[in-house]
C-alpha cells in the first residue's frame, strides 16, 4: 500500500474514481470533500482516490472564449 496524498487546501487534484478534477476542501468524517474549479456542488471520495494533476496531461491552457479543446490532429 502507497502513501496516501494529502494535498493543501484549495489545491487541485484528480479524483480518479469519478475521473474528475476538483478543488480540495478538506477531509472530514474520513472522506475528501472536492468541488468543481470555479464552485459548484461538492462531492465526496475516499482519500487513498485522489492524486496531484499531471503537468501537460491534466493541466492545459483554457480558450478563453470558452470553447471546448480541439482534437489533436
């Protein structure tokens, strides 16, 4: 069994359970309370399901007209 992340609060991390990524707000009750980049409704994961971002995997510029990423060609 790995070491389990425990990042700061308000950081950005993966969920891979839900494979999403979300703000970090704190572990109570023994599970890790995330919500969207930008607000929304919080969700709950175990803390051994969640892992930093990937530079050049998770992180990537945003358009900022707001549309969606293109496909690499």
């Amino acid at each position: 069994m790995g070491t389990i992340y425990t990042p700061k609060q308000h950081e950005e991390v993966r969920d891979q359970r839900a494979d999403r990524i979300g703000e970090y707000m704190g572990t109570y009750g023994g599970l890790v309370h995330l919500r969207p980049p930008g607000g929304g409704c919080e969700w709950t994961t175990a803390p051994d399901r969640i892992e930093p971002l990937k530079p050049g995997v998770d992180l990537q510029p945003a358009d900022p007209t707001g549309a969606p990423p293109r496909p690499a060609l």
